[in-house]
C-alpha cells in the first residue's frame, strides 16, 4: 500500500485516520453509492503521513510546537502573528523528493481514467474533520481550478499551511484537540465544471428546526463557493421525504433566489494568485431557476440514498457541469448542529410591542435579543466590537468565527439560510439575520437596536431597545389530555418551527396569509390577464408570474406549496384547511382585485364564503383554490389534509359547494377526502343535524360565532366591550352545537384564544365534550394546561 497517496476508489469510511473524514467519506461513497447511479468526481488523496513527513524533511514540528507554545491561550492576543508565522514556516518548505513523484504520479493517472480533465479542486481534510462529536468544517482551505502536477503540489502545501489558520487554531484550543496529533489530508478531485452551469448544499434534515422529513437544497449560478460561503441569495427547495420514497411529486416549496453574483474560472492569474473569480450574473438568468424540477429530484433521491447509508442526517455540496450536463456530489459530511437535539425544550419569545423596523431578512435563531450595532468591513476590525454587541457586516466566512462569538446578534447584507453566519449562528445558539441587502446601510454605527427572529423565516431589525418575554417551556414533561390539542397556523414559514409541539395536527389553516404575502394577487386577475385594464396591475403582475407561462398557474402552485409546507411538518397529523374566507374589501385589496369585486356597505355579512364559492363572478377563482387543494392531496400525497368550507350560511349553499368541489375534482371520500364546515353563524346550529348530512366535521368559529349571536361588531370600539365569549348566550348556542354535531356523530372542534386565556372557558367545553381545541402556537402551554385540569376535575 502507498505510504502516501490513495485513490478514492481505495478508501472508505474507517480510513479518517489516514484521510481525514472528508476524503475517507468520498471514497467510501464511490465505492457503495457510485454503483447506485450517484455520480461522485474521481480523485486521490495524500495521507497523513505524508503531511507528517513534509513537516519532518522540513524540521519544521519542532519550530510549530514553539511558536504554539508561545501562544496566548487566554485571549489569543497574539493569534494572528502566531498563525501567520506557523503558515509562512509550512510554505517555506519543500516537499521530500518521494512524495513531490508520488502526487505527480497520482494526478497522471488521474488524467488518464477521465478523458477531459482540465483542472482538479484540491480541498483540506483533517484527519479529526468532520466526526459527529466535533465538526472541523470550514476550519481549513480549499482550492478551485488547479491546473497541472506543479499547480497541485503548490495548493497541496497551501491545504497543509491552512492546518494553521487563526480559526483552526483557536477551534482545537476551544475543543482540546492536541495541534500536533492532528494531520492534513489533501483531497485532489476533478473538477466539475460548474463555472458553466451551477452547484451548492444540501441538507437531508431543515438546518433550522432539524424537522427530519424534509430535504433542503439550495443552489446558484457557478461554482459552489458562493453558496457554501453565502455570498449570494441563492434557490432554495425543499423536498418532503415520504412522497419522494412513493416517486410522487415532492417538491413543496421552491424560492428564487436573486444570485446576484457567478464564481468562475479566472482567465489568466490574479494578482493574489487566485484561480476563481466573480461576475454579475445577467439580469435573465437571476430571474431562472438553476436546476429543473427532474434535477432537484435526481439529488434529493441521492441525498436520501446518502442519508441511508451513513444513517445519520447529511451536509452535502453538489454541482453541476455545465460541459457534460450531468449532476455530481462532490462532498459529504455528518450534518451536526441538530444531532441529538432535545426538541421538546424550548423557549419562546413575544416583543411586548414592536416599534419601527429598519431592514428584514431571512431570520435565523428563534430569539429575539438586542445591542448596540458595530458596522465592520472585516474581521481586522474586531476591537470595535464588545462583548453582546450586534455585529452588522456585507458577509462573513470562516474568517469571522471567533469575532461572530462576541455578537449578541449578527446581521449581513448577504447570504441565505447555508451561509456561514447562519450555520455559525445555529452552532452558537444566537441570532442571526442574514440577506437583508441592505443592513449597512440601514443600520447606524453605534445605534440601539432590537433583533427579533421570533416570527418564523422573517428576521427584522426593530430601532431602539424594546422590551419582550421570554417563557422555557419542557412539552416533554406534559401530559396528552384526552381532548385533542391543535395549532392554529397561517405562516408556512413558522410551520416547521412548531412541528415538535404535542399537538395532534393543525386545526385551522387560513389559506389568507398564503394569497396575501406569498401570491399577492386576486386570481382572478391572473385567469383573466389578458383582459385586465389597470396597467399598474397589469405590470406588477407580469414581473411577479416572470417564469409562468400560464399566470393562473403562479396562483395555484404557490397556494399549493403553502398548504404542502403546512402539511409536511405535521405529517401524517391533521391539517384542516380552510378555503379562502377574504371579505370583499380584502380582495379588492389584492393586485387587480378592484375590477372583479363589488362595493359592499357590510362585507362582514355580505359576499363571502360560500356564497361566493359558486357564485358566477368568483367561481373560477375557487377552482383554482381546489386545484391548488388536488394537487397538495393526489400528487403530492399529504391525504392528512382536510378542507373546510367558511361562512356556509344554509344546507343548500353546503351542498352546492360540495358538488362543485366534485366537479373540480375534489370528491368528498375519494382518496380518504373529508370535508368540514366553520360552525359560525346560528343557522349552522340550528340546523346542524342537516348540516351533518353534508360535511364530515365541524369548527366553531368562536368570534364569528359570538358577534352573530350578540348581533355585534368586534372590530367597533362604540360596542366591542360587549364581546365576551363566556355571555351566557354565546356559551348556549356553543352547547347546542356541540349536542347536535355529537347526535349525528360528527367532530366538532373550536378555535380560538378564550381556552388558554380563561380557564373556566376552557372547562366549559371540556365538559361539553369537545373533540379538540385549537390554539394559535404561543398559546398552547396554556391551553394544555387548562384542559388537563378541566378534565381532571370533569
């Protein structure tokens, strides 16, 4: 066996001593999964001893041991000087004559296996790298479009330098990893040619919430780099497992990222000897998607086949070759932030009030926290920041680490949910707000702010220092109430965040959220483009459909993606959808929505609904509810989705919108397919029995319910002290409907805040016999606890 070069097709997983986790994980996928169809890149590796015998033929183990004796292990005041002494040691050297033959050797017999090799990528693997206990990702250097045996041997001596660079250093110090028992494996692979076409991360696990049935990819233009580092807004997908495994359509949710920036080959040497450079990427191709659909599904199923092999959840980088067409994974390693987890403990926070926001973006952390900003342009300027300061910057990599630990918060101009100040920020257990676009700008130097993360995918930046609670809630000590506990949810985004609550499912989804911030647009204005007449209208709408060639297929398809994202976390739970109750104000509200709605004194009571479902004027705009609704059902297979219909104000309206569903190919039974109806008028109670016949369930609408039985409007400040769920007459007709819906042997379920609020409500239903009770997210601890003891007392 060579002393120092392997061939990946030679390694597997047990040989991380001599390779490092990286390489030995290369070659461990070539040689079970590449017979499986996955493609991974040819290559070898040096050995450990190799880099142990550079540093002996250099005498240089004595020379490191003292500079890192010198080392001030205390506040590392003098890491930089001791890094870049160590590094400039290492590069001095040169390599034994034997090992300088044995990787020329190895990089000619590389060129011969692969027809068209132009160029490798030579990456670090330490030889501790990558163990699920201590991760040494993005601790060492890796080199792009190395071209020839003399070039390799050069970006070899850079890999064995970057086993000393001020973050490696400072991670062993911090983890207890002797500096001198550690080894560097350079891994040398052929390079995809994804400066042509596009690659970036995968994460068989959400790298926010661990939810493990969902697979998170995300891409750009050019080589991965970019991605891995963050330094642009890339694609996003995610792929839900189960349906993946059946080979029924899986992707439920896909996100334009703008990708602002391409990493390409540089033509020609730069001055700093870089082999890679950026380019803007054209305005057309920051409007495309970088994969299509059928690629997405090609690495997700490898993605799922490498989770299964190594039985672990997964970080995996992918590319593209923009010669050859073909998809490759070119790196793997155990996912290690979520591994072993304790879900069930977590702490929430809720602002008090919230004030004036100064930027958003892709919110990461779940806390909220504050400090005063501190604007840098790299990590140089690390004294400027304090202790629980906010570090406000355009990017970070590596580079950044030990300053990023200082940070209350962090918040970049750049970058999505895999770059590396939301990866570091998942590690630390901060806050992070990343991809604002703006945040430098934004945000003043020296400036009080308050970060809040707390609102699912959305991270805002508040002025000044607000004030907020903070409550640690354990579900793993509470106990499962009879009555089934159940959310109430709107936001996809938050949905994955809540999938860990012991609740039985979702209660009510309220399509609204979707249509409002995700789609914006009245769908009807999309049916009927061509005949819209506001030109405003017609021009946001053009820019927000771009890559539809149907517009009503940006309507249904990002409904569909709303409710599939809802329904993926709580799979295989209930999620009982409601169809879109907007008023008719609320719909002439959205874009081109003024040309198809009427001008109503009361839209509370008016055009809404039911009613509105089969009426000629917005029954195409429900069809295309109910095929948004198929296609989350029948071709992405969440059967654990029920749908509800609103404001269903007699029997007959109930089976005329029944049948239409029908019609729209959704038939009550086929496919398991349930059907409820809101309990929220009187007449739904006074004729429940009739009502019964129709649907399979129903939902009392607590505050529509109460108003119409008070004859009053919550909204008016004149009348809206009079609201109380618990009037003696509110708390009748909620009995009566209770009574019937049992009678007919229907669910009957409630949502709203009144059970966790006042626990005499609570008790009441309890011993009414409710089926389940629905609670918005931050009430549930709450609304678990009153009916544990409302039914412990019943």
């Amino acid at each position: 066996m060579d002393p120092y070069i392997r061939f990946f097709k030679d390694l597997s997983s047990e040989d991380t001593a001599e390779v490092g986790g990286k390489n030995a994980s290369l070659g461990e996928m070539i040689n079970q999964l590449n017979p499986k169809g996955i493609r991974i890149p040819d290559g070898f590796a040096t050995t450990a001893r190799a880099y142990r015998d550079y540093l002996e033929h250099n005498n240089l183990r004595e020379k490191l041991t003292a500079s890192l004796d010198k080392l001030d292990k205390k506040d590392f005041k003098n890491l930089s000087e001791t890094g870049k002494k160590i590094r400039e040691e290492i590069m001095r050297g040169e390599f034994p004559e034997e090992l300088a033959a044995k990787i020329k050797e190895a990089y000619g017999q590389l060129e011969k296996r692969e027809d068209s090799l132009t160029s490798v990528a030579v990456r670090s693997s330490a030889t501790a790298e990558d163990l699920p206990e201590a991760s040494f990702a993005g601790q060492h250097d890796s080199f792009m479009n190395i071209q020839g045996p003399e070039q390799t041997l050069e970006a070899c001596k850079k890999c064995f330098a970057s086993l000393f660079t001020d973050r490696a250093i400072r991670y062993r110090e911090h983890n207890g990893f002797d500096h001198m028992k550690v080894a560097l494996s350079a891994g040398v692979q052929k390079m995809v040619r994804s400066d042509k076409a596009s690659a970036g991360v995968i994460f068989t696990i959400l790298p926010d919430s661990g939810y493990e049935k969902v697979i998170f990819l995300t891409g750009s233009w050019g080589l991965g780099d970019n991605v891995v580092q963050g330094a642009v807004n890339a694609d996003e997908f995610h792929i839900f497992k189960p349906a993946l495994k059946k080979g029924m359509r899986s992707i439920i949710s896909k996100k334009l990222g703008t990708k602002e920036k391409s990493m390409i080959y540089a033509s020609g040497k730069k001055k700093n000897d870089t082999t890679t450079t950026n380019k803007k990427t054209p305005p057309e191709k920051q409007k495309q998607y970088v994969l299509t659909d059928e690629e997405v599904i090609r690495l997700a199923v490898w993605s799922l086949e490498i989770e299964e092999h190594y039985k672990r959840a997964m970080d995996i980088e992918w590319a593209k070759d923009g010669e050859n067409g073909n998809l490759y994974i070119v790196q793997a390693r155990p996912e290690t932030v979520h591994s072993g987890k304790d879900k069930t403990r977590i702490k929430e926070y809720h602002l008090k009030k919230e004030g004036k926001i100064i930027t958003s973006g892709t919110g990461i952390g779940d806390k909220i926290t504050k400090g005063i900003s501190r604007i840098l342009n790299s990590p140089d300027e690390s004294d400027k920041l304090q202790e629980g300061d906010v570090l406000v910057t355009e990017i970070t990599n590596p580079d950044w680490d030990n300053v990023m630990k200082k940070a209350s918060a962090i918040i970049t101009n750049s970058g999505g949910r895999t770059s590396h100040a939301a990866i570091v920020a998942r590690e630390l257990g901060a806050v992070a707000v990343v991809g604002t676009e703006n945040a430098t700008k934004a945000i003043e130097d020296g400036q009080e702010i308050t970060v809040s993360c707390a609102g699912g995918d959305v991270g805002n930046v508040f002025e000044g220092f607000l004030e907020w609670e903070e409550e640690d809630i354990d579900f793993g000590s509470y106990e499962q109430p009879q009555t089934e506990v159940m959310l109430i949810l709107a936001d996809p985004d938050t949905a994955f965040n809540y999938s860990n609550y012991p609740v039985k499912g979702v209660g009510l989804m309220r399509l609204e959220f979707v249509i409002n911030n995700a789609i914006q647009i009245h769908p009807l204005a999309l049916r009927y483009f061509d005949k819209l007449k506001d030109r405003k209208a017609r021009q946001t709408i053009s820019g927000l459909t771009a890559s539809y060639e149907k517009k009503e297929l940006f309507f249904i398809e990002k409904l569909a993606e709303g409710v599939a994202t809802i329904a993926a976390a709580f799979y295989p739970r209930d999620v009982i959808v409601r169809m879109s109750d907007f008023k008719s104000n609320e719909y002439a509200n959205l874009i081109g929505g003024k040309e198809f709605e009427p001008d109503e004194e009361n839209p509370m009571l008016g055009f809404r609904g039911a009613s509105r479902y089969y009426s000629d004027e917005y029954k195409d705009g429900f069809e295309m509810e109910c095929e948004a609704m198929k296609i989350v059902r029948d071709e992405m297979g969440f059967t654990n989705v029920k749908l509800m219909i609103p404001f269903c104000r007699t029997p007959e309206e109930g089976e005329k919108v029944v049948h239409l569903m029908g019609d729209f190919g959704l038939k009550q039974g086929w496919n398991d397919l349930q059907i409820y109806v809101m309990c929220e008028i009187p007449s739904n109670v006074f004729q429940a029995e009739k009502f019964a016949e129709i649907f399979d369930g129903f939902s009392i609408g607590s505050n529509d319910l109460t108003q119409l039985t008070l004859g009053l409007d919550r909204d008016s400040a004149q009348v809206s002290y009079l609201f109380d769920e618990t009037n003696p007459s509110s708390k009748q007709i909620i009995r009566m409907a209770i009574e019937q819906a049992k009678k007919k042997d229907r669910k009957i379920g409630l949502c709203g805040q009144a059970p966790s609020d006042l626990p005499g409500f609570a008790r009441f239903l309890v011993e009414q016999g409710i089926d389940s009770i629905s609670f918005n997210p931050d009430a549930v601890a709450k609304g678990i606890t009153n009916i544990l003891k409302a039914e412990k007392k019943h």
